[in-house]
C-alpha cells in the first residue's frame, strides 16, 4: 500500500477525563464536521505536497460502508513529475552564494476534484506554481544557529476560474490567510501545535528569548526577501491580461 497515514490523537469523554495531554473530546459528529472542513479545501491540498498525488476522504455511514466525501488528484501527475522532484531537492538542499532567489522552479499543475452532494461533479482546476531556494548571508547565518535546511518557498496562482483567497501553507494549508490573490508556501518555523507563525519579540517573555527571536527572524525573512522575489517569478510567466490583473495584490 503506497499511501500517507496521519495518526491523530482522538480522544473519547472518558479518555480525554484522564489524559495528561490534553483534555478536549471529539465525537464522530464533530470529526465528521471536520472531515468536511478539510474536503472544502481538498482541492488546493496538493499544491505544494512533495509526495502525494491524491487524496481521498471517507466517513462511515450507518450500515458500516465506507462513503467517500471529498476525492482531489494531479490531472497531469506524469508531466509535472520532474519539476516536483526538483522542488524535493531544492527542499532539501544546501547552497552558497549571494543574496539571490535560486533559480525559480516554474510548473503547471491540473488539479481534479469532486464533492459528495455536489451536482457539477467532477471538476478540473489548472494552478501556475514557482518555487525557489533564498540564499543570503542571512540565511546562512539563521540556517546555521536553528539547524535549518535551506529557506525555500513557493506561490501559487489559478489560472482558471477565480482568483484564490490566498492561504498560508506548510506543505498542507494552515489556518492563516496571506491576505493576496495567490497562495504562499515555505520552510516556516511553527508553533507546536503547527498552527501558527512565529514572530520575534511577539510576547515581552520572549523579547530575550534568541531561539524564540531568531525563528521570527526566519518567517521574516521568508516573507519579505524570498516570497516576493517568487511572487514577482510568477507574475512574469503568466501569459495573459485577465489572469495577470487578478493577480496583482
């Protein structure tokens, strides 16, 4: 079985009564109603995945059957595969050299998608993505004292249909809006529950806190030197007007 599994810690009444970790519930109703949250943004879920080519939701209903929910896949797996794999490497790489965005990595992705209940059935979506590697003295100096890989970061802009409300992504997407027509991916440093963004100085405990400032460093360095440098990629390699307008911010 060639898949991904996310173990997730549910906890019953009784059990959620006596943990040491955490004491919220879930029932299958709540799950459920999460399950459906997540299948809403199914669609732009493989965006910036490094793996993963599908997705897939189930729920059980009543008689025990399995009942898919929400269904999403790379259209054009095959051709987008070399492109994915470079972003993997880049990833996972480790580059010298002055202040720059590496090479800006500049694919095509169609994204197919579909929603139990939803009359319009199966739809196709085609999404223009770059990605790139920052390197700067800064960076260096950061990737070092955090032992951080390389500071990379991708966007992502439709090329059919509406303009995105922009997300903030970690690979899946986080419950942070970017507040731009495209969505934007990086190597953040997160909270522990990988919810948030840190930020430097953010509360007054942490103002002298150098692992807590240098982590806010990091965010900021993605989001003002690579991400524009890679928003600004994307709007060079869209071809048409309309598109391009839309995606000003």
């Amino acid at each position: 079985l060639q898949s991904t599994i996310f173990r997730l810690s549910l906890r019953t009444p009784e059990q959620a009564s006596e943990s040491l970790l955490s004491t919220t519930s879930y029932t299958a109703a709540t799950m459920e109603q999460v399950l459906r949250e997540f299948g809403s943004v199914l669609k732009e879920s493989l965006l910036f995945t490094q793996h993963l080519h599908s997705l897939d939701i189930f729920v059980r209903d009543a008689s025990g059957s399995l009942v898919r929910i929400a269904s999403s896949h790379l259209a054009n797996a095959a051709a987008c595969a070399k492109p994915r794999r470079a972003m993997v490497d880049l990833a996972s790489s480790s580059v010298g050299g002055g202040a720059t965005t590496q090479s800006p990595i500049v694919y095509e992705l169609d994204i197919a998608w579909s929603e139990a209940g939803d009359a319009r059935g199966q739809q196709t979506e085609r999404w223009l993505v770059c990605s790139g590697a920052h390197v700067s003295d800064e960076q260096e100096a950061l990737s070092r004292a955090l032992g951080a890989p390389i500071a990379w970061a991708a966007v992502a802009a439709p090329l059919s249909g509406a303009a995105a409300q922009g997300r903030v992504f970690s690979f899946l997407p986080l419950p942070l809006h970017s507040k731009l027509p495209v969505h934007v991916n990086g190597s953040w440093a997160l909270s522990s529950n990988r919810r948030e963004l840190w930020r430097a100085g953010e509360q007054e405990d942490r103002a002298t806190d150098a692992p807590h400032n240098l982590k806010g460093q990091w965010n900021a360095m993605l989001s003002e030197r690579a991400l524009p440098a890679l928003y600004a990629a994307l709007l060079e390699h869209v071809g048409f007007a309309e598109a391009l307008g839309a995606l000003f911010p």
